[in-house]
C-alpha cells in the first residue's frame, strides 16, 4: 500500500507514495486561508492557515490524504486496517471526526509541538463524512522541520509516539514497527568484515553487501525496514536539485510495480474499501472492513438490518448483491 517519509536537508521535505489500483480522483487541492470550514462537532472555523495537498473533494469538502500548510507542518494519512479504532462523541470534549483530523490539526498548528498540544485534548471520532464514504481505518504521520510523529487511535485510545526515523507504513501498530528494527541492527552501508571463522578467507565479491538481508518484499513491514535503513543512511547535498533527487530516490525504494502484488481475479471489480454489517448465520451478525491485501472481520450484537459500503471502479453490483444476499 501506502509509504511516508520525510527527508531533512537544508529544508523539510515530506511526501508518500500512494499505491492504489486506481484513483479515487485526487487531485492537488488549495484550501485557502480562513476558507470556512464546519466540523461535524466542533462547529465552524473561521480562521485557519492555509494548505495544500492531495484530496479527494466530495461536496466542496476536501478529504486530504497528505497535506502541509504554510508554516511547513505535513502531515499523511495512511491504512491502519483492523488496529485503528475510533471514539464515539463525548460531551465537554473537542471531537473531531477521522475525516476532518488533517485540516483540523493543519489549519490550527504551526509545530509538531503545538499538534501534540491539539491532540492532547481532542477526541477522534468514526463519525462518517457521509453514508457512501464511512470513516477510514488510517494512522498519521506529522512533520516539521524539528520533530515528527506517529499518531494512532486504537481500542485503548489515542496515542502520539516519537517518530524518530520520520518514516510510515501501514500494519502493524507503530511500537510493533520499530522494535522490528532490532533484527535488522547488523545491516550496514558499509563492506562486511569476515566475522564467521578467521580460519577461512571469506571477502566482499560485490558492492552493497553490508546490506544482505535488508527486506525486498512489498509488505508494510518489510516495507517499513527498506525505508527506514534507505531513509536514514541517504545522502545528498542541502541544494533544491539534490535534495528533491534523493527524497524521490528514497520513495522509489518502496514503490509497488503493477503486476507484483495480486489482489483478486476481479470477479467483483476493483475494490478498493469495503465495509459492513452482516448477518453471519450460525456466527451472528458479523463487522467487517476490506482494503486490497488487508481484513478484519469482528462479532458484534444483533443489528435491525445489513447494511454495506463498496468503493471502487467497474464494480459488478449484481455479483456483489448476490454475494451478500442482498
């Protein structure tokens, strides 16, 4: 899926990969300066900096995937599928819908510490932004030029954890990522030394080979290793030229051929989100959320009736109704 990264020369500079089988029809979206915004809870905001980024605009309301305003705060949505778990609404607290998190934090925060300010006393609600677009499972990477980190709600809360490597994948949890990086501590830019036995003369024969074992699959673990290693040992001068090669050089380490990742047959179309409430039988009614390569399927109480959200392209509606008995 989906790869963020940040890269510090002389300037910030922050992007991700975003890895889909098709487009949503994002497209570069400005949000201008005190453009009005109303969030479902927290009422209007009149007053904002502005932002650019990626997004998806449904009903003039622009769904960012990745933004930074203008005082250089960034900021990436990416697939936390089966571990993101939001809040319901609470009373006397700041509650911000999953869709709203990015203009929220990017309109109001100049620094990665004011967000952390922010977030301190905000409650993330899976408040939908509409029927036909329910609340992403997504985690957050934030950035500026001193700091980044990692935010993530799951079922014991909200959570901002110190992103020291300024890199983000997907599953699993952040924590779980990072200490991950402990089986990878012997890899090197640098030429091995002959460490297995001084009774025999075993030599380099290649370049590169301090990094035998870094992960080349398109998992987001493996994919989270890769640019974490590529990211942290990068070099480059501090120009404009140089900065953005490299920053693209690094990216391109954990893109995803076409081709090299098989999702389904596409008996049902390209689907790119899924999910529902279904009657599961013997099993009772059944929760489920679908991305391409990633799942989760949960128990819940008894519902008055199914209900089901598919997203995609060329999808066959008849073969869907008729998978889910609808």
């Amino acid at each position: 899926m989906c790869t963020a990264i940040t890269y510090q020369t002389r300037q910030l500079y922050f992007g991700r990969t975003l890895d889909y089988e098709c487009s949503y029809g994002e497209q570069v979206t400005i949000t201008p300066r005190n453009y009005p915004f109303d969030f479902h809870h927290a009422g209007p905001l009149h007053t904002h900096y502005a932002i650019i980024g990626m997004a998806h605009v449904a009903d003039g309301y622009p769904l960012y995937y990745d933004a930074v305003n203008e005082t250089g705060l960034c900021m990436a949505g990416l697939n936390f599928v089966g571990n993101a778990v939001y809040a319901q609404p609470e009373p006397d607290r700041t509650n911000i819908a999953q869709f709203e998190l990015i203009p929220w934090l990017l309109g109001r925060c100049a620094s990665v510490q004011q967000a952390r300010t922010e977030l301190s006393r905000l409650n993330l609600t899976g408040t939908p932004f509409s029927a036909a677009l329910p609340a992403a499972q997504l985690h957050w990477l934030i950035a500026d030029e001193r700091e980044a980190v990692t935010v993530e709600s799951t079922a014991d809360g909200l959570h901002v954890y110190e992103n020291p490597i300024g890199v983000l994948t997907n599953n699993p949890p952040f924590g779980e990522q990072l200490f991950n990086l402990n089986n990878y501590m012997h890899l090197s830019p640098r030429q091995p030394e002959n460490r297995f036995s001084q009774a025999l003369p075993l030599r380099p024969y290649s370049r590169g080979m301090g990094a035998l074992g870094l992960p080349g699959d398109l998992s987001s673990q493996s994919r989270f290793v890769r640019v974490a290693f590529v990211r942290m040992n990068a070099k480059s001068g501090s120009g404009e030229a140089e900065s953005v090669n490299q920053f693209f050089h690094i990216l391109h380490a954990v893109e995803q051929q076409r081709g090299c990742c098989e999702l389904d047959g596409g008996k049902y179309g390209m689907i790119l989100r899924s999910k529902g409430i279904v009657d599961g039988g013997a099993d009772g009614w059944l929760e489920f959320d679908y991305v391409p390569g990633e799942w989760e399927v949960r128990q819940r109480g008894a519902d008055v009736g199914g209900k089901l959200v598919v997203i995609g392209s060329k999808l066959d509606e008849k073969a869907i109704a008729a998978l889910f008995g609808c």
